[in-house]
C-alpha cells in the first residue's frame, strides 16, 4: 500500500469517528511535475474526491495545490 493511500484511509477512519459535531478538513494537494511519476494515475485526486464526498452538510473542507513554480 503506498503512503499517500494509509494517509486517505487514516483521514476516512478519523472521520468516520468523529462525533456529531461538524468536522473542519483540509486537503493539501502535491500538483507539481513529480506526481507525473508517482501517481501517474491520479489516485490522489480520487481519494481527495472520496473524501469530499463523505463530508456532510455542516463540516467544512478547504483545498490548497502546491506545485514547485
């Protein structure tokens, strides 16, 4: 299992758990040239996806992209 996957099942399962309050998430997301070779797939942006989506109504989730320019 690759690193960034144990990360997304890390991030579902605390969230899963989390209380009934709402849940403040953030997502920081790796744009830069060596992701070519690393997730040439994009299953990054897959799991970032799933995590949105098990998101509910009163959590809020904030996205940020970096790249090396």
């Amino acid at each position: 299992m690759t690193a960034w996957i144990a990360r997304a099942v890390s991030l579902l399962l605390l969230l899963a758990g989390a209380e009934a309050g709402a849940v403040d998430v953030v997502l920081l997301l790796d744009r830069s040239g060596s992701m070519k070779k690393s997730d040439p797939n994009r299953h990054s942006l897959a799991a970032a996806n799933l995590v949105a989506a098990l998101l509910d109504g009163n959590d809020r989730l904030a996205v940020a992209t970096f790249a090396e320019r």
